[in-house]
C-alpha cells in the first residue's frame, strides 16, 4: 500500500501559516495530503489590535486565531512549541531541537518547509525557527538518540521574489526588524534562485479566509481588506520556494510540485 503524503510547516507565529505558506497547505490539504503544523510560539508581545493587553490574553486570543485558520487551511495538526514571543533565538536550542525532532518523528513528513535563513526581513523569531527547523531534520534522523528515527526527505524555505515582494510591500507597507540598533529589511530572493513554484491560484480565497481568522492582527494590515480580489489572487495564488535539499531529485529545473520524487508512478 502506498506511503501517506504528508507535509509539515514548522513556524514561529500564529498567522505565519497563512500569510507565509497559506496557500501550499490549502492545496495540498485539498488533494488529500496530510497537512501539518508546528508554531513555535502564540505571539503574546504583539498587539491585539491597537493595544497589548498582556501576554495571557495575548496569547489565548492568537492561539484562538491560529485553531481557526488551521480550520480553514485543512491543517490536520496544529502543535505548538510554548517558547515566548520574541525570544526564540535565546531558547535553549538543545532542548528546542530536540522538540521538533520529536514532532518531526511523531508526524514523519516526507516534506518540510519553514522560513529561509534570512527570516524573511530578519525577524530574530524567523532566522530562529528556520535553523532549529534543519537541525531537528539532521536529529531526527539520528539513530543514537531515543525514539524511532526519522528522515525527511525534502526541506524547502518559503521565499519572496522581487515581484511577490512588491506586493507584500503594497499590501503591508515597509517590513522592518530592529535588532541591536540595526534596521534589518527584506532583499527579496532572484527569480533564478526560485527551484519550486506551486500553483495555489485555485486556493487564494481559502488563503484570505484565512488570513481573516487572525482579527486582531488586521488592525496592522489595514490595506490588504481594501484590495481587490485580482490583488488577493496575486499575493496567494503563487507560492515560491527554495529547495534546500533533496533526496530524491534535483537539478535545473523548477519544480511545480512539493513531492516531486515521492509519488507513486502511474
């Protein structure tokens, strides 16, 4: 009997799901893949809103957000990680690794996919994710720690071409972290550094449901309930990835499908 396909985000934030890899866990979940989730924290330091009402009621409002949009998407496990909001890059890595390797052997997804090692636009939360994500790939698979080893097959990091990016910048206005004093911005990834392209513009209306479940992040992005919906099928219909390994195909060519390689023949 052929092996389940089964795909696993791995993430920082609630929201990170749909406006990061929305539309790849919609239509994957929509051809009977087994879709995944991984967030490593519930966002309590953002505002809800306008206001920060404390991380508690922070928190128990975006985990809220993040069970509904898992909803919407499909997402057939939602676990989180319970590190805090903004300090994921001083968590105790070891200990960080080792719960995701563990999530990873639960799941055992063939695919995996988190952010890429620029955190998008530097975001210390997203850089953090992105390398405790591949180390718990490499600890998984390690046969000398405890539990059933795992190998992944493939990992891809979401990525932003200088075309999607100006949407997101009309859309979101300009991303910036400050980080020790220093502004840290996007640079969008070269069209050649694309290796995966997945069609999602069947999805996109699923995405921006979505998106709407995380209300109290809307107050920040205020323009994206005033596009029209050919600027929605834009931002979502396309989703561009970097394929960071593989073992079970590679070269030149741009991929259009996450488990190229993995299905069944025929």
């Amino acid at each position: 009997m052929p092996e389940s396909l089964r795909l696993l985000c791995i993430l920082a934030h609630p929201d990170d799901e749909s406006l990061g890899t929305g539309g790849i866990l919609a239509k994957y979940a929509a051809e009977g893949v087994e879709t995944h989730l991984v967030t490593a924290t519930r966002g309590e330091k953002g505002r809800i809103g306008e206001e920060r009402p404390g991380a508690a009621v922070a928190a128990s409002i975006r985990e809220a957000e993040l069970q509904r949009a898992a909803a919407v998407l499909g997402i057939r496990s939602l676990r989180f990680l319970d590190y805090v909001d903004g300090e994921l890059d001083r968590a105790d890595s070891v200990a960080a690794v080792a719960k995701i390797a563990e999530a990873l052997r639960e799941i055992r997804p063939q695919v995996v996919v988190t952010f890429a090692a620029d955190g998008a636009y530097g975001h210390p939360d997203h850089v953090a994710i992105s390398q405790l994500a591949g180390a718990g790939i490499v600890a998984a698979a390690d046969p000398s720690l405890p539990g059933e080893p795992h190998r992944v097959s493939k990992q891809y990091w979401f990525i932003l071409t200088p075309a999607a990016w100006e949407g997101y910048q009309y859309a979101f206005k300009e991303l910036v972290s400050n980080v020790d004093g220093v502004a840290r911005r996007a640079n969008p990834w070269p069209e050649w550094s694309v290796t995966t392209r997945i069609d999602t513009s069947e999805q996109w209306e699923t995405v921006w449901r979505a998106v709407q479940c995380h209300q109290s992040q809307l107050a920040g992005y205020r323009r994206l309930g005033e596009l029209p919906s050919e600027m929605h099928e834009a931002l979502w219909g396309t989703q561009t990835l970097y394929r960071v390994f593989s073992l079970v195909n590679g070269g030149r060519e741009v991929e259009d499908d996450l488990f190229a390689g993995l299905r069944e023949p025929g």
